[in-house]
C-alpha cells in the first residue's frame, strides 16, 4: 500500500521547483515531440526519447503524460497489450513499491511501459507513486490506463475508486465500486463504500439555488404541465423534430469530425450546464480531430482548471463539515496541484505568445504562490503595464519585494497598489492592501504613513485582522515620541 499522501509529498518538496530554464527545455522536447506525432508516419521511439523525458522531471503534467502514452498507443496501434515479446523484469517495481521508493517506481515504470503502455501492474505503481507525491491527476491518468485492457477489472476499479473517492470525485467513485459490486456478485465492501460515497456527495455538494426554490420547481412543473396539455390538445400531424443547440452541435461534430469551432461551442455549452467532464471529453476529441489543435489545447487546459477548482470547493466543503485533518491535508493538495499545473500551462503561454501581458500576470501570480519570489518580480513588473491589472499586479509584486527583503521598495509598490485599489470597488483588496502597507511602514518605523493606511483600514472594517491593536501601538509610540 502506498504511505500516506501528505507526509511523502512533504519529502517530496514542491520548492523543487522546474527552473526556468528546464522548464523551456521541456517544453521544447514537448512541442517536438507531438510536432512529430502530426506526421502520418513517424519513429516512435524517437518520439519517445522526446516525451519520456518530459514525464521524469515533470511527472504532475498530465499533459506531457497523455502525449507519453497516446505514442506508446500508436506504437502498438492500440493493441492493448504492448510488444508480442516483452522480456522486462517486474521485480524492481516490486522491489520499489515495497521500499516506498516513489521516484525510483515512476522511473522504472516510465521505461517498463516503453514494452507495454497496458501493463496494469506498471501502470498501478506508477499511480501509487503519484498518489504519495500528491499528484492527483497523474494518478488517475495511469489508472485510466489500467483499466483499458479490462474496464470491469475489479481490482484496479477498487484502486480507482479508492483514489477518487480520496481527491472527491464522488460520481466517478462510485461507477467504479459499481463495477466491482458487479464483478465480485455483491461484494460487502463495493456495496457500504457506494452508500457511504452516497452520503458524502450530499455532505460536500450543495444544489444550484435555483434548484432550492420551491418557486422555481413549482414554476417549472406548471410549465412542464402546460406544454403537455398544449401538445395533446394539438391537431396530431407529422412535424420535424426541433433539436437543441447542443444536439444540432453534436450532429455537426459526428458529420463533420475536424469542425473544430462546433467543438468548441458544443464544450461552452457543456461549461454553461455544469458539465466540465463532458466539455473536456469534447475537447480531447477535438484535439484529436484536429491533428492537436492549439487553440483546443487552450481550452481544454481552461476546463482542467475549472476542475481542478471544482475539487477544491467540494473538498474545502468536507473539511469545513468534517472538521478533518485530513480533508484540509486533501484541500491543501490540491491546490499545490493546482497551481502547480497552472504554472506550466501559464508559463507556455506567456513563451508562446511573448506579448501576452495578461499571461505574464497570470505566470507571475503563480510563481508568487509556489514561493519563486524573484522570477514572479520579473513577470509582474511587466504585468504593470496593463490598467485592468496594474494595482493587483503592485500588490502582488511588493508581497515578493517584502519576501526578498527589499523593503523599501516593497512598500513603494504597495503605496501605489492603494492609490490604484481606492478608486475600485474591490474592498476586500483594498483592506489587504492598506494592512500591508501599514505593517510594513510600521516594521521601517515611518510611523505617519502605518497610521494613516491602519487608521483607514480600521474605518473600513474595525475587525480586520490585528489592525486595531497595531494601530493603538503605533498611536503609543507617536504619544511617547
């Protein structure tokens, strides 16, 4: 069994963080690689020295994984079970997975699916591997493999539904223990696991407020109503059936596979409803479609995003409930995974598209957040540049001119952050912009200036933080002065 996710993603520090240089070379073995993968007929295990190089150093990129094992698949044309002839050893990984030795499973597993991308006891390290260093969508993503050759394998939708059901994805889980009831004729633990999933669904989820008002269920039964009447009450005759959009869509797609702005509309419906996994699945069918269309990459990179923060309210909701450790162990995963993949998919774009100011903010704010305080100065500076975004963009730089020590100018950017937050109606970050600037002004003793943006604050909001009590202690040491 793999150890527990929190304290070996605690070995595994995320400050590791890719350089940038790395980071850029990557990408660049990334982009040749599937650059590659558009021919009609191509080495595959050129490709491959290309992409396995991308999964070891970065093995949370799902998106370098799926082009990993969409070559693999090619190779075998989709065999489902790899070379006629594979002579590699599983011990190691064995030997590996019992030493918790989690960086050697993922390299081991890396080469060993080379032979057989399909190998379900390859592919199941790799995700408990995965699962130690918190990376939650890499794990699915090789369990999502395993389950290929044999969708209804009992053991690896255990596995599946163990490893969904822990990140939240509660539906998903419960398919998998379905599967397992049904292969294993009733099984004890398939069935109190289903209902137990049941019950956290209802705890961790809430329904769309429209769907609460009995106002609006009472308004939409009477329509329902209505409209039935009306279509009884109708002279019988043959008419054409009216499709909705997302059927006229969906029919354009199927007639027409490389249609790719009907893809497109099709998934911004399925967003509009809710339905993130339908939008990504229409995604991925249009990227492959399109011979790996780069705006459908975009967009499906904006939907894993939404997913990915769709986790996080559902496991924000079960920690609050359950009071946990380990569920705020879970929400503090997921959002380093989460930022973790916007930093890669922000970081490409801002290389791709060098005037994107807008990606250069979105870059910098991540690297604020993953702790690389000195490349984010750099994407913010030029972050200021932008009007809908300078003030944020100046507050987020001082808090990384603070962490660097350079204080002085830490305090000038957050001076100009107030200047430009007061004419907004963003109050939230107007407050924190006058703490900032009062505790730091405070901590270079220019006591006028702490006094004013403290005393501001506490106007706004006279329990905001400890701004009351710094304010009275500053106040002291003017009287004292």
């Amino acid at each position: 069994m793999a150890q527990d996710s929190s304290t070996a993603a605690s070995d595994h520090p995320e400050e590791e963080m890719i350089s940038p240089k790395l980071r850029r070379r990557l990408q660049e073995c990334y982009d040749q690689g599937t650059k590659l993968m558009t021919q009609d007929k191509y080495d595959f295990d050129y490709v491959h020295t290309f992409l396995v190089q991308c999964v070891l150093r970065d093995p949370a990129n799902t998106v370098y994984l799926d082009a990993f094992l969409e070559n693999l698949h090619r190779k075998y044309n989709n065999n489902k079970r790899g070379a006629m002839l594979n002579f590699g050893g599983k011990g190691p990984i064995k030997k590996a997975v019992a030493k918790e030795d989690w960086e050697q499973v993922l390299t081991l597993a890396a080469n060993a699916l080379k032979s057989n991308p399909w190998d379900v006891l390859v592919l199941r390290a790799a995700a408990e591997a995965c699962a130690a260093f918190g990376y939650h969508q890499s794990e699915l993503r090789y369990l999502k493999n395993a389950l290929v050759p044999n969708p209804q394998d009992a053991d690896v939708n255990r596995h599946c539904a163990l490893s969904l059901a822990r990140i939240g994805q509660f539906d998903q889980a419960i398919i998998c223990w379905t599967r397992v009831d049904e292969a294993k004729r009733g099984d004890d633990e398939a069935q109190q696991m289903i209902s137990e999933l049941q019950i956290a669904k209802t705890v961790g989820r809430t329904a769309p407020e429209e769907d609460k008002r009995p106002s609006a269920r009472r308004r939409a039964q009477r329509q329902a109503e209505a409209e039935a009447k009306a279509a009884a009450a109708a002279p019988t005759e043959r008419r054409e059936i009216q499709l909705t959009r997302r059927q006229e869509l969906e029919r354009a797609v199927a007639n027409n596979p490389t249609d790719v702005e009907s893809y497109f509309e099709l998934a911004d419906i399925h967003v509009a409803e809710q339905r993130l996994g339908d939008a990504a699945h229409v995604l991925t069918k249009a990227i492959s479609a399109s011979g790996g269309n780069l705006k459908a990459r975009e967009r499906l990179e904006d939907i894993e995003i939404l997913r990915k923060q769709e986790q996080i309210s559902i496991a924000e909701r079960r920690a609050a409930s359950s009071g946990d450790t380990a569920a705020q162990q879970l929400v503090e995963q997921l959002q380093q995974d989460l930022n973790r993949y916007e930093l890669e998919v922000f970081n490409s774009r801002s290389e791709r598209y060098p005037d994107d100011l807008e990606a250069k903010f979105q870059l910098g704010v991540r690297l604020r957040k993953a702790g690389n305080y000195r490349e984010a100065i750099t994407f913010l500076a030029e972050a200021e540049k932008l009007e809908n975004r300078q003030a944020v963009a100046l507050l987020e730089k001082g808090e990384c001119l603070q962490r660097t020590k350079q204080y002085d100018k830490a305090l000038d950017c957050y001076l100009r952050a107030v200047t430009g937050l007061v004419v907004t109606e963003d109050v939230d970050l107007q407050k924190l912009a006058r703490y900032r600037t009062g505790v730091l002004a405070a901590g270079l003793h220019n006591y006028h200036a702490a006094e004013e943006h403290l005393a501001a604050l506490v106007a706004l909001d006279p329990g905001y933080r400890d701004a009351a009590p710094r304010l009275d202690k500053i106040r002291e040491i003017r009287d004292k002065g």
